[in-house]
C-alpha cells in the first residue's frame, strides 16, 4: 500500500496566479524513476502515439494498464495528492463522490514541439517527472522550461496586485525527478523548445470528479 503523502498548504501550494497548484515532493522515487523511465524510452516509437509531441513522442492515454509496478505506486501517490487538493478547493468540505483517472506519457527532446495545452475534459490534472536531463548536465543551472500562464488575461498582469508573477503572465518551474504537481484542468501550460542535449519525460494524469452514484470507487483509479 502507498504510503499517504503528508500535506500542509503553507508548503504544498503555490499561489500560481491566485490559482492553487499542489507541489509534491515524492518519498524513495529512484527506483521507480528508473523503471518508468526505462518503460517509456521502450516503447517512444515515432510511428506510434499522439502527434502533438513528434519528433517527441506522446503515447495514448492507457498507460495504466501497463505492467510496470512503478505506475501503481506513482498511481496511489496520486491519489493522495488529489485527496489533499480536493479538500483544499472545498474549503475542507467532504467529498463523496468518486473520481476517474486516466495517465499518458510524453517524451519531450531537443526541437519537438509541445503547445500551450490544457485538458477541458477532466477537472485536475497531474504532472510527473521520472527523468529531466538538462543540456549541460547541472540540474542546478540549467533553465525552467515548464511555463504556467495566466488565466485572466493580459490586462490583470501588468497591474499590481496579491499574487502578481510579473509582467510576462507567466511562472516557470524545473522540472525535478521526485516532483508531482496537481492543478485544475483549465490552468494553461506548455514545455519551451528544448536545447540540444536536453531530454523530458512527463507521466500526466487527467482526474474527472463524479457524482455519488455514478459509477467508481471514492478517488478510484481507472
């Protein structure tokens, strides 16, 4: 059983654009890294999955059914943090209902293309990185090539008020190999063109809240 994720919102929340972005820090993930990363390297055939990515590769959204045993302990890490994060947006409210979740892979080299994006058929969304290789190697210097953008608008950045980001209407992050972020679904976000010798792999996680009675288990992986 996956151990429960500790969780205070003083340290696991960024104030993204006055947007809550759950940031996760998971426990003994070398093993797990390496395992997953090794399974999506295997199978990033250019000929085969999403388009989006290439000359990335983005794979269809069913890799939970993948033998790996990395991907269900990645999978009860998540569901923890979407616990956490739910009861945050509810202001502490119980939710009964359940939720179904989906998970893709995405390997994201030097020239492929990965646009602004955000997934208007799920209500959260998870983003995990197994292995980030930076150009030159130095995780530390290298630079933060995930951008979050600002949902209201240019006018609002450029004024000053709590939780400005600055003039450019967005943050950037590093991606880190023990990192797991949730935000809402209609929060903006792409990775920047990388440099050469830079290599990205993300495991992302559409979760779609349901209502009791509907069908699925409370926070059920699908």
């Amino acid at each position: 059983m996956t151990e429960e994720l500790a969780f205070n919102p003083s340290e696991n929340v960024l104030p993204t654009f006055i947007t809550p972005v759950g940031r996760f820090s998971l426990p003994s993930t070398e093993d797990v890294n390496l395992g997953l990363s090794d399974a999506i390297l295997r199978r990033a055939d250019p000929r085969h999955g999403n388009a989006n990515s290439r000359p990335g590769w983005s794979s269809e959204e069913n890799i939970l059914h993948w033998p790996e045993p990395g991907l269900q302990v990645l999978a009860g890490h998540v569901r923890s943090a979407l616990k956490h994060m739910i009861l945050l947006a509810r202001e502490g409210a119980e939710f009964a209902g359940s939720v179904k979740v989906s998970a893709w892979a995405r390997l994201h080299e030097a020239g492929a293309h990965w646009p602004i994006s955000h997934h208007p058929r799920t209500h959260w969304t998870c983003l995990y990185f197994p292995d980030y290789q930076p150009a030159d190697g130095d995780a530390e210097k290298s630079r933060m090539p995930l951008v979050f953008h600002d949902p209201r608008g240019p006018a609002v950045s450029m004024m000053p008020h709590p939780g400005a980001v600055g003039l450019s209407g967005q943050m950037t992050l590093r991606p880190e190999p023990d990192l797991l972020l949730v935000f809402p679904s209609w929060l903006q976000y792409n990775v920047t063109n990388l440099e050469p010798g830079e290599r990205l792999i993300v495991i992302g996680f559409g979760a779609i809240l349901r209502a009791p009675g509907e069908n699925g288990s409370p926070i059920a992986l699908a």
